[in-house]
C-alpha cells in the first residue's frame, strides 16, 4: 500500500475516533440530564411522602377533637388520593432510572467504541510512520545511489 493511502486511512480512522469521541461528550451529557431528571423525581416524591405525613398528623389531631363521619370519609378519600399520588411517583422514579441505566450503558458502549477507534488510530499511525521512515530510508538510499554512480564514471 502507497504512503498516501495510508495516510488517507488514518485520516478516515482519526475522523471515525473523533466522532467516537463526539458520541461519547453527548452521551455523557444524557446521563447527566436523566440524573438530573431522576433527582428531581425523588424530591418531588419526598416532598408527597412529606406532605401525605403531614395530612395524617392533621387527620389524627382532628380525631382528638372528634369528627363526623362525613368529615372522617373526606380525610380517608384525601389519604387515598395521596396514597395514588405517591404511587404514580414511585413509577415516575422507577422509569426514570431504569432510563438512567439504559443512558448509562450506552455511554460505556460509547466509552469502548471511543478507547477501541483511539487505540486503532495509534496503531495506524505507528505502521504510516514506519512506512515513511522505510520510503524515506529508501529514497535516501536511492538518491545516495544516484550520487555515486555519475562519481564512479566519471572516474574512469
């Protein structure tokens, strides 16, 4: 293979390393975003924890006080839509991370991808400089061939 096709190669093998490189920033970048996205579905789960412990500590001093029984099925109905609530949460959470592994994955698929076309590229780089070393190696040789020769003539 000439010095120039060589080259060419490593040129398509360093532009496939830098969009490896490129995958990799922007997946990084998702599993920041669906951390993010995970935290704040946690917190908004906890402030619901919070507020349905809050309900209940209402609901149970009202109890003290005594309630009627229209006023104790409306507590009950309020504790059971924070209850469905907290439930809806919970799932928000769970698709949130189970997003964040599938993110997660895939940026250490990119991670490979990128360290494999790097090492790649290396490599190439290594054999494109052994064959301009060799061609160079030879022209010189060549070139030193060519000088002595017309020496050797015209000597004669």
């Amino acid at each position: 293979m000439k010095t120039k096709t060589l080259q060419s190669l490593q040129n398509l093998r360093v532009l496939r390393e830098q969009r490896a490189a490129t995958a990799l920033v922007a997946q990084q970048q998702r599993v920041r975003e669906t951390g993010s996205e995970r935290d704040q579905a946690r917190e908004r789960l906890r402030e619901h924890r919070e507020s349905i412990a809050r309900e209940a500590e209402a609901i149970y001093a009202s109890l003290e006080g005594g309630l009627s029984v229209a006023s104790w099925q409306a507590a009950q109905a309020r504790l059971q839509d924070l209850a469905e609530g907290q439930e809806v949460l919970e799932e928000q959470v769970g698709e949130v991370s189970q997003k964040l592994q599938v993110e997660e994955l895939q940026r250490d698929a990119c991670q490979r991808e990128r360290l494999m076309r790097q090492r790649q590229s290396e490599a190439w780089q290594s054999l494109v400089e052994r064959r301009e070393r060799v061609e160079r190696g030879t022209r010189e040789t060549r070139e030193e061939s060519d000088l002595a020769r017309p020496a050797v003539g015209s000597g004669s």
